[in-house]
C-alpha cells in the first residue's frame, strides 16, 4: 500500500506540473488594448520644430533692379547693400516710396554681400574678396579702411552689445569684434541635430538671430549661444503671382527689424516689393 499511495502522489505532482508549464514560450494574455496602450505611453514623442506662417501687414514698393544682400532699419531710416560685380552699392531708402535716397557703389570688382551698423559705421561684408568695407552712416562716405576676414562673407547683423554676427555660406556664425573684425567665438546651426547650411543674411531679433537660407522661402530662428533653430518662418507664396526680370535670382533675401516700432521687412533679390509682415501660427 504504501508504494501504490508513492506512485499516486508523485503522478498527481507530474501532472500539476505539467499543467503549470502548458503555456511556457506563448505570450502572456492581456486585456483587449492593453498593449496598445503600453506602446503609446513608452513611443518616444514626436519631435518637429515650430513653424510660423505670415499675414502681409502691408507691401511696399522696391527697386527691381536691387540685388538685396543686406538690410536694416537704423534710428528710423532703412540702409540696403546690394551684390553682383560692378553693381553692388550701399543705399538709402524710403521705406514707403521704395525711393533710393543715397547711393553709394563699390569697387566693381568686389561684389556686395551683408550689411551692418555699428555705432556711425556701415559694415559692408565682399563675397570672396575677404574684406569688409566700412561706410559714414549718415553720408555713405567710404573711410579709408577696411578689415580683413578669412573664408567668404555671405550675411551681417550686430547684437545689442555691438558684436558682429556673420555668416559665410556654410552652417557656422562667427562673432566678430567690429574693432578690427577679430573673431570672438562661433556657433554651428543645427535643426534637431542636423546642421542648417547656406545661412545668408541675418538680422538680429529680440534676442535671436533671424537667417535666410540660401534658395529656401524660409527663415531660421537661431539661438545665438546655442545655435539651436527655434523655430522657422515659411514665407511661401509671399510674392505671390509677381515674378522678377531673371526667374533665377527669385530667391528670398532682405531681413530688416524697427526696433522702435517691433515692425518686420523682409524682400528678396530683385524684388518688386518690400513687405511689412506679422507672424502668425505656430503651426
């Protein structure tokens, strides 16, 4: 009796323990959605960077004929530099008339890039001359020296403090001691990790600076210690139906900023129009 009450016990602890492993190696249950709800929770979140789209505040005219290269609003009174080889020129324009009050043009062999103010001097940038032209704010008079700078000069805007900002068609910003143009510090832009190349003109705005992108209808929103963009601004369709003199040079460019009136430009090369524009969205 007691080896058939042996046998009995240990037939009855196979069998449970065959029961117990009947559903090893399968998946466990869950309740209906169950793992749905554990696959959004623990999804990374998706990450896109700001968009703000445009209301056109009001639309000006503009010459034509201007290549823009650089743009800016100094106590009121708005100043151009335009490019292109045995074209290129410092202005003074009216906003509201599109007239050129003052012009003053550069050596023909120099082609005009960006431009910026510091304190009664415009800083005139050359594309691949490796040279910055200095002007009398208030005449457009050229002084009698300029500064030097390695690579090329693409856009040019200060910060409050006076610094330079420059950018030289690739993804860096270099911050410049106007005293002789020596370089201070750089920062290269990225989006999301990636660098933002071709930056352009710039313009700098309430603690950012603002950059066209070479043969794009946007403009970057850069951190300036970061060199994060923090946003984009698409300016598609802005010029609308309106097609310049030579299709290949309809390329966005021009950022002007009133800081009295927190008033935005922005035209591009060969542009008809200035426009006065307000953000809006972001998307």
């Amino acid at each position: 009796m007691h080896a058939v009450s042996t046998r009995i016990v240990l037939a009855s602890a196979l069998a449970a323990l065959i029961s117990a492993c009947a559903g090893c190696g399968s998946e466990p249950a869950t309740t209906p959605g169950a793992g749905g709800s554990q696959a959004e929770s623990t999804a990374p979140p998706q990450v896109r960077t700001p968009v703000f789209g445009y209301e056109i505040v009001e639309r000006y005219p503009h010459d034509r004929r201007a290549y823009t290269q650089g743009l800016l609003i100094v106590d009121g009174k708005m100043y151009e530099s335009t490019g292109r080889n045995g074209e290129s020129s410092v202005r003074l324009v009216d906003v509201e008339t599109g007239e050129v009050l003052k012009r003053r043009a550069i050596d023909a062999s120099l082609f005009g890039e960006g431009l910026a103010s510091v304190g009664g001097l415009l800083y005139q940038l050359t594309w691949k001359s490796g040279r910055a032209l200095l002007f009398d704010r208030a005449s457009l008079r050229p002084m009698s020296y300029g500064y030097g700078y390695p690579g090329e000069g693409w856009g040019l805007t200060t910060t409050p403090e006076g610094q330079l900002v420059m950018s030289d068609g690739t993804a860096v910003l270099r911050f410049l001691d106007p005293k002789g143009m020596t370089e201070q510090r750089r920062v290269t832009v990225t989006d999301l990790g990636r660098p933002v190349r071709n930056l352009n003109e710039l313009e700098w705005i309430d603690g950012e600076v603002w950059a066209n992108v070479w043969k794009r209808n946007r403009i970057a929103r850069i951190d300036p210690v970061t060199g994060q963009v923090t946003a984009w601004i698409d300016l598609r369709g802005l010029l609308g139906s309106t097609r310049v003199d030579s299709p290949l040079e309809d390329v966005l460019n021009g950022i002007a900023h009133d800081p009295a009136t927190g008033a935005i430009y922005v035209t591009g090369k060969r542009w008809p129009y200035l426009f006065k524009i307000k953000l809006t969205g972001p998307e």
